[in-house]
C-alpha cells in the first residue's frame, strides 16, 4: 500500500473510537494493540511491546524508525528523510504517524548492535596508584566492634550501646546511621553476640572528630584484610564503563562496558534530553541507564564471585547531561539558551535513593562538572591524564558524541565544548557506522590510481565506515588530490571511483559486490561537509580558547586525548584534515577512557576527590555559541586542512611533496 | 456442627492439598479462599478479606476472634476461652484453628468500635504559650529569594544559583536538598521568574552559621504572614491524637482523634509486638498507624482547608513499642528478658521516609524516650505537666493502657512502669468495656440496702462498665461493706444482688432487665482480683520510687496525672481502693492529654524540644522486674486500700464513720 493509493481506502469516521494495531516481524509472532484516534505509531509499538529504535529520539530527523504500513489508516505528520519510492510502498516514520484507524504495520529486521568494546585491552594497564596507602587515603573504613552485652543492669538501647562502642573503641564522637540500618540493627547485633563489624564512611583526615555514617553493620568480625568493594563508573552517551574495585588493595578486579541503554531514545545528548522531556520520558531514561549499570555490576560480581550488596562506594562520572539523566533531574535546561544545568555538584547520596544495586547506604558520589556541555567525565578526565599537575600547557581533548577541550596546566585551566556532532561516531554521514564488526577502520588510497586499501573491522566485508575510517578517508582523498581544499570532489580525474552522486561529486571506497550489503560504499559531498564542519568545531575550540588566553596553539607541551575514540586514530591523518593541530607527534599521548580512570582514582583517594572539585572551580568555561571570534576561527577550520597552512607545516610538506 | 460430632466427619486425607474455605457474615456477601492444608483460619480469613479481631494478637488469650465453623474439617490447638456449649456449637477461636479440609465459616457480626473521643473538650482550653515568639523559637524558616536570573554571561547552574542567593540574601554558609527537591528545582525557579520561597529547617539559636535544610520551595513570594503548617501526634496504644498548628502564631487550628487502627491486631503493647513479630507483621502494623495518621491528618486539613502537603515538622511522641512500630523498627527485643529497645532517640527523619502524606521533606521528630516502657510519652508529658521546673517534688502519673510514674523535681526524676494490664480500660472484667457509649461510668452503692444508682455514657441502659466505674464500683463496694479488705465478697449480707457465681461471689449492679445486652452486669471475684492487682501494681509503683530515693510518697508537692483516663476518675474513690496515695485533693492535677501537649510545646519551640531531651537523659529508670522490694510492696497494696491503713488516714476515717 503507497501513500498515493491511501484513497482507495474508504475513510474511517474519525472519533475517539479505539483502533486495532497489528504489528507483524520477521523476528516474532504477530503483536496487537489497541489504542485510541490520535496515538503515535511508536507510542502503539511500545505499548504492544515491540522494540523499534530512535535514535534521534523521535524527532524524525534519523529516519531509523521507518516501518511500512501494509494497510490501515494513519497520517503523516514529516516525510522527512523517506523517498518517494519508500512514501509509494507504505513506508513511514514511526515517530511522526498517526493513527486514524485500523492499521497493519510491517516491522523491518532491527539491526542487531554488536560489540566491539575495549575491555580487555585497557584491562592490562591499570595500576593502582604508586603508594596507595589505604587508611590514610580511604573515606571508608572497616571497623570491629564489641559491645557488652545488655542486662537487667543495663538496658541501654542498641543504637546507643553501637555509639558508645564506636566512642570508646573507635573514637569517633558522633554517628549516624539510616532508618533501613536500624531496622536490621537488633538482629545483626544479637546474630553476632554482640561483635559486629561496620563499614563506616568517615573524613580520612579527621576521622575521630567528624562525624561517621554507617554505610554496613554485618555480625561477627569479618577479616580485615579482604576486599572492600568500590566501584567506578563512566555513563557515556554511548558506552557505559565500570570498574570493579578493592579498596584495600586498590587493585582493580574487573573491567566491563556495555552501550548505554538510553540509545534506543536517541544517538546524542540533544535526543537524549528531548526524549526524557516528554511524559514519562526521564523516567523511562533513568531506568535504561540503571539497568545498564546494574547488568554491568551483574556481570563485574559474577567474574570476581563476590555478591553486589558488598559494594560500599561508587564514584560515578559522565557528561552533564548522563548525572541528570541519572538522577532524574531535569536536563531540559541544558538543551535551551542559556545553557543552564540543575546542578553541577551534587551531593553524596545513598546508593538506594540513586538505584544502583549495590549496598543500600553505599555513599554514591557523583564527581562535579563544570557546565551544561563539560561534565564531570572532563574534571576526571583531566585529573587522568595529570594536566592539573603540569607545569607546562598543555591540551586535554575528549572526543567522544561531543568534543570538549582543555587548555592549560597546574596554574590556569580554560575549556570549552564543540557540539563537533557524532560524525566521527559515523552518524550523520551516509555509511557511517559505529566501530564495530564489519566498519572500515583504515584506509589508504593510491595518488596515481586513486584505488583505494582499507582495513575493516573482524577482517570480512565492509557494511560500512567508523570514525578512524572516515578520518582517514577524508585524508586520504586530500593528500591524493581527490577532495580539493573546500572539500570539493574533483571530477577530471581518470578513475572511475569519482562520479556525480545525488548530492554532487562522490568516492566509492568499495564496490557493491566487495561489500556486505550489497551496495556500494561511498564518500559523498554531504559527508564530507558534515565531516569538515565536526573537524573545524573541534580545531575552532582550540584556537578560541588559545587567543582567549593570548597562548600559541602550537606551542604546548602535550596533547592528551581522552576517550576511546583517540585509541584507533592515526594522529598524521588527524593533523592532515585539520583535526589536531600540527605538531610533534611525540606530544601526543592517547590515555584511553581517561574519564572512567579519573572517577577509579578520586574512588580510591579522598585527596584526588578534592583536586576534581579543585579543577571543576578552577576551569574558566568559555561559552563558544556566545563568542564573536568562535565563528570566525570556524569558518577558517573549513579548509583542509585549514585556511592558514603556515600553521599546519608538516602538511605543507607533504602536499608540496605529492604534487 | 459441634467438635463432639466431628468423627462423624469422614476424615480427609492430610495432604498439601488446598481447600476452599468459605466465609460467611451478615454484614457482607460470602468470600472464599484456597488454602493449603496447615493453615491457620485467621490467616485464611485475612487472605480471604474477612475482618476478624485479634485484640491479644493472636495468642488465643481474649477470645475476640471465636467464629463457628459449620462444615468442615479443622483441627483446635487450643479451646482456652471457649466454653463447652460454644465447643459444642462449634466455636472456635480462628487465631488457635488448623485448616485441615474444605470449611464453612460463620463469622459473628463484628461490634462496631464506637467513639467518645475528647477532641470538644480539649480544644477549648489550648493556649500558644505565654510570649511564643516564632523567629526565635521555631526552628523553620519561610524566606523569599530573589535570584539573578541566567544568562550567557552567567551560565550557573540552579542550585549555586540558590545557594549563592541564600548566602547573599539570607547569610546560610552552606544548605543542603534532597534528590527530589532537585528534581523540581529547575521547574520551580522558573515558574517563579526566579522569585522562590524557601521554607528551611535551620538552628534557631545560630541560624546563619549552621546548615540550612530546605523543606519545600515554592515559585513566587508567598505571603509571609500565612500561616506555616506544624502537628503535634501522639500514637497511642488505644488512642491516636494530632493537632494542627500554625507554627508562626503557635495557635492550634485543629484537634482530632481516633483508635489507633493497630487495635484489630491486639490491645496492648505485648500483642502488638508479638503480633509484629510474625512474618509482614511489621509491615502491617506500620501501615495500621499511618493510615490512621494520615486519616487524621486528612479530617484536621479539610477543617482547616489546608492541602497536607503545607505541613512541613511533625512532632511525635507514643510509648517505645509505638514509635517502634511507627518506624518499622523491630520491637521485639522489648518484650523479652532484660528489656531493650532498638532506639531511645530516633534521628530526624523526611515524611517520606516514615511515611506521613505531609510536604516529603518536612522534618518528622520523634522525641526522645527513656527505656522499653517509659517513652516520649512520658518525657513529652513530663514537660507538659511542669514537674521538670517545680523547686519541690512532685509525683506525675499516666494511666493508659500502661502505667507509667515519675517522681522528681527540677534537680531529679525517677521513673518505672507498672505493667497495670488494661484492667482499667475495661478488658480483664468480665462486664469491662472501653469508655464508649453504653458504659456505666460511674456507681453509688446504698450502704443499708446495697442497692446501686450508676451513670451510663451517653444515658442509655448499660452494656458494660468502663474504668471510672469500676474504680467507682470498687470503692462503693468496699465502703459499703460488700468487699472485705482481702476484697472477698461477704455473703452473709441482706441482698439479692450478692450471689455465687461460677468464680466465686459476685455483686449484681444491673439485672438483665434493665440492660442493654438482656443479661446481668456482675462484678465477680476474679474480676476484683484483677482489678487489685491492676491498683497494687500502680501503687507498688510509687511505693518503689519513693523508697529507692528516700522521700515520703505522702509528702509530695503535687500529683499530675495526665492520659485521658484521668479526666474521668473520681480521686476520692481512686484513693478508697489504694490505686492514688492519700494527700489533700487539692493536690491532684488532672492534665489530660499530657502526651500530645509536650509534643505541641517541643513543636513550637527548640527549647522546649531540648528540655525533653534533658528530662529524658536526666531520668533514672527503675526497672521494677529487677527490683528485689517491689514483690513485696505490691503484696501490701493487694488489700483495700493497702496493707498498712496508716498510709490510708483518709479512707480510715470514711470506714470509721460507715461501720
């Protein structure tokens, strides 16, 4: 059924009369629902409970929702992104059709993610810190504990006896403790005897004088060399990472990362925001990213054999946007002018009221961010790689579903946020893809025959490009003289790979029979310019924070690049686009996931605590969309690989070689 | 169905096989359950919806819960309270019944609980205490904001936004807010174009120094003379109360009252504890007292017009069990052998948390207690009645269902609890009942024909008679020469009244005529000896007091009795039966509700509130169960009035005239 013969269809009478949904898949029985006049079509696929992505969170902007509608009565609210071959057979975005009648819907095969997550690389490298001296660096304690026992002379209460114990023994003149923990105090206390050991959080540096929360009471006393569990935590936009840690030691016991639930709502932290402002919506995202980290913290307990009620701390990072999300405060705020986020520091709460799954009092501690677009992942981030401890200038850059970037060192930190766009996530370009199975992650192309070589993910057929591929490719058809220096394809040249596509000049990369999908895979003049414009953000950020400060780009000391996506880039490809600016490769140093590794040190040591909150307060944040010189630095970041080549010699040199 | 004709039930197999019970009343239509074979009926009729009693907990002791099973196979565990004819009529007690086959169940019409509660009477004479003075007293702030609102230029987040405003506008150092408090903050500030009125729990003697917590926040300026919403609640064993209070003016808008819906689960404290003791049985009783709560708190706000969630404190007070209860906090450990509760002295705790439907993060105080049987009842009723300022000694007592005393001055208190029993609430009498309608209240007995005139609550014929009357009774009989001192019915005496009975003499007040229920209203032997333990325990009581510190009992300055039992007493009587001492009249002050009055007063005023605090640290408790002289000090008051007729010079003279 085409959308041009929905006439044939006697119309329904429109009232509020309930409609009969029927959804049919390749991958399942048959699903109906009913629901009134007016309901949207993926609103109808969630209540019949069957799973149609949005990964731009509904706003019919992706197109990845399309169904074909066999037969029924609905309307269109956008057409956008369907052709009008698609429209003919009936197809239609979910998120932008209305039900007006009957309809019988056919669900496309939802691809299905797979993963290539980096776990057991980065696994290898992680140490604890050189002299981590537990009690002298732990917030938590654990503690014995023996009490007399009472008697008809001595009927003090059990919570008084507890705090009379932790007076005497311990020291510590004041506690606190939780009503569920009183509920459990009796009959842990006489399980016991009378001997308990207490987890206890407590201010490392005062410890006796402050007052002391009770995070665990077990009975009996429990060895005091085995682990004490903590947990760190990174919420990406698009990977979730969590390590398993003993406190004691500081040894890490288990790395394990999973793609963030909230994906199905939406690719970007924009979709994010727009999906959770919707009824129920932020609900609907709180719970996706919990049962991320709590199958996470599943999978991390069962490695180590240990059960999750034994976690007693969590430091939890991510961009501002994810601890929203997380904490089910609102984020609309960050989406609009001016930019503004509920919070950027929140407090210390139990692990209950957050959700995660672990020990109901464990002290969940959510490291400070510094705006709507640098999270806390950035203050870790930053703690990670040392710049707040250099004497020398240095650039930090994240580069993940956004780019954020900081310049400085021990004495001064500016930063600022590139809504660089996911391009290099491989959305936004036509055979884009994520960096799994199947994604082209390397190429190189012949400058006299412009036939290209590329290396793809699992080593089988391509099915399409990730973001070290599209890196490449796009500098690679610049050194070879493909793209010109506005990007342009240039026509004359004598291959056939060059040719007019809908949308001007484009590059097939591999043709339809090399590839998995049985479709050619090209470069177009779209992708291109959705890449030049991703690259010349982040390049704009670094030159605007650098003259905000009067300091040379090209002089600092290090680059350090956080963020999984900075492991698989080839750094002269980057410096050949105008990605990174042009200096020594030596300076370059690639950290990994420097924001999960930050939340693992401020875990494992008060005193990194108070330098995260101590970078959050000392980063000036400059506001790009409000700066004059941030359009300017843009549009000459629109060249390859910049308008200015004096600031990119190392390329010079190469083009001046090639031609 | 009788048990003497069960065997000519086929017996049915003992298996886990389920069997259908049916329920049958008139008040309702029948309700039937399956049940595996081994449960017990009272769990059966709970699962089924039926309401059945359990005043004594289900311990088989008050016989409440008898039904009469008409059909089926059912095995007693005991038949204590169940005579002969009723076993043979197949009565049974469903809290002692073993399900064993398919049954049908007649469940007795349930008597309606009916009320005479002493909200009128009180109300007339609350007063704000003299010079209440709410800026400094109150330890709740209502302050207005203004912030600066966001811009490009100021891209702080909303909650430094808030702090800064309070530091700026108010001088708060630091301030804290709970997780869903966030969640609406954003939606707040705006909705007020950045104006917010903040309702805050600070330290009234160091408001600015201290960390402010804010309660609610509202959108706009709200008027600053409106009233700001407070309940004083004392949880009674039997009884429930709650005043409302606008905490700027201290003016009390509204009393109520109710029976604590616990009473369906037992009558006293022990039933109540064991009963909780049983699987959900916490739980239930939990949610027994907070829907009585939040019923009560639902009459006083439609009086007031108020929405429950302007409430922003609450004050508590109630015996230990019930603030255990109350709390979900396990108080079984207060029933057993040395005593102990789980907490003295609950933390400040959100509504939300306890469970109360006011504003959710409005302050809930329990006030502190002292040990398992003298709680912030009597420290609450300790600072109503004044004693913890009086220069000379003064004796405080509350008569509930308990019986706890205070003997002390400004410089000292020493406190115990007589375990009474309820005997005074009416149960333990064969004729008792509580004060409700129906109940003789009052007794005067002809000395020459031993012919009785009583007065009925409410003036109808008599059902029953509640505690005054029996007191009254008590001491009638004995001046009237019907009871000797041992309390033994003399039946030599010129009167149809005095009879045997099948536990002794009894006295006949009412014949079956004139009564409500067509049978005779007796006192019998075994009804005085509980009511003579139930007075010598009292009296032993502060026998044991007064010697443990040296002073003599009659020597005190006043007695300050306060439960609402004592507005009703006639002390002339109560000390003609030995339950009060024998002083001049004047001395005795009738308090009423004192409970409910010190919860209202430390609700008001932070001072009041640490005043409780040091009355309860200051109070010696005596734990009488341990006390070697107080076996013998209640073998002595085991006479009417007591032993030693010295200590009577009063009741002498009065039997002196009479004989």
């Amino acid at each position: 059924m085409g959308w041009d013969i929905q006439s044939d269809v006697p119309p329904q009478p429109i009232s509020m009369a309930t409609h009969t949904i029927i959804f049919i898949s390749a991958e399942a029985k048959p699903k109906s629902v009913q629901v009134p006049t007016g309901t949207l079509l993926a609103d109808a696929a969630r209540q019949a409970g069957v799973e149609i992505g949005q990964p731009c969170g509904g706003q019919g902007r992706c197109g990845r929702c399309a169904v074909q509608v066999t037969q029924g009565n609905v309307r269109l609210r956008s057409t956008l992104r369907l052709s009008n071959e698609a429209l003919e057979q009936g197809y239609a975005l979910a998120c932008q059709t209305i039900i007006e009648g009957d309809t019988t819907v056919l669900v496309p095969e939802q691809e299905k993610i797979e993963r290539r997550l980096t776990t057991d690389r980065v696994a290898a490298e992680v140490r604890p810190p050189v002299g981590y001296d537990y009690p002298h660096s732990q917030s938590v304690r654990r503690i014995h504990l023996s009490l007399d026992p009472p008697s008809m002379d001595d009927q003090t209460d059990d919570w008084s006896r507890l705090q009379t114990a932790l007076r005497a023994q311990v020291g510590f003149e004041t506690s606190e403790i939780s009503l569920p923990l009183l509920q459990s105090l009796p009959a842990t206390l006489r399980a016991g005897e009378w001997r308990v050991t207490a987890i206890l959080a407590i201010h490392p540096e005062r410890p006796t004088a402050s007052s002391a929360r009770i995070i665990t009471l077990q009975p009996g006393h429990i060895d005091e060399y085995s682990p004490l569990w903590g947990i760190a935590i990174d919420i990406g936009t698009t990977t979730v990472s969590l390590w398993l840690v003993d406190l004691i030691s500081g040894k890490v016991h288990a790395q394990v990362a999973e793609y963030n639930g909230q994906i199905a709502r939406g690719e970007d932290v924009i979709s994010r925001i727009m999906f959770s402002s919707k009824a129920n919506g932020a609900e609907e995202m709180r719970t996706r990213v919990l049962e991320t980290i709590n199958g996470l913290l599943d999978t991390a307990c069962k490695r180590v054999q240990i059960d999750a009620g034994e976690i007693i701390k969590a430091t939890v990072v991510g961009n501002s946007t994810m601890i929203h999300l997380l904490l089910g405060i609102p984020a609309e705020n960050i989406r609009l002018t001016p930019f503004i986020t509920t919070i950027n520091q929140p407090p210390l709460l139990p692990a209950r009221e957050v959700g995660l799954a672990i020990a109901p009092d464990a002290c969940v501690d959510c490291l400070p961010g510094v705006a709507s677009y640098v999270g806390a992942d950035i203050t870790a981030g930053v703690l990670a790689s040392g710049q707040n401890r250099l004497e020398e200038v240095a650039l930090f850059l994240d580069v993940g579903t956004n780019g954020e970037i900081v310049l400085g060192s021990r004495d001064w930190l500016v930063t600022c946020a590139c809504s660089a766009g996911p391009a290099f996530e491989g959305a936004g370009v036509r055979n884009g893809m994520r960096a799994t199975t199947g994604a082209i992650e390397d190429v190189w192309i012949n400058s006299e025959t412009y036939e290209p070589v590329f290396r793809v993910i699992g080593g089988g057929k391509p099915k399409g490009i990730c973001g070290s591929g599209l890196i490449a490719l796009l500098a690679e058809m610049f050194v070879a003289g493909i793209l010109d220096k506005a990007g342009s394809v240039k026509r004359d040249l004598p291959t056939r790979r060059i040719r007019e596509g809908n949308h001007g000049g484009e590059y097939v990369i591999a043709w339809a029979d090399e590839t998995e999908t049985g479709e050619d895979i090209v470069l177009s003049r779209v992708d291109v310019d959705n890449l030049m414009r991703a690259k010349a953000a982040i390049y704009a950020g670094f030159s605007v924070l650098a003259e905000q400060v009067g300091f040379i780009l090209e002089d600092v000391h290090k680059v350090l690049i956080g963020g999984s996506f900075g492991k698989y880039i080839n750094v002269e490809k980057a410096v050949q686009i105008g990605l990174l600016p042009d200096i020594p490769w030596e300076r370059f140093d690639f950290l990994g996931n420097t924001a999960v590794r930050g939340a693992y040190q401020a875990l494992l040591d008060w005193r990194e605590r108070e330098r995260v909150k101590q970078i959050a307060s000392q980063m000036t944040y400059i506001e790009l969309s409000a700066d004059n010189t941030f359009y300017e630095a843009f549009m000459s970041a629109m060249f390859l690989p910049h308008t200015d080549l004096g600031r990119f010699p190392s390329v010079s040199a190469v083009l001046n070689k090639s031609t």
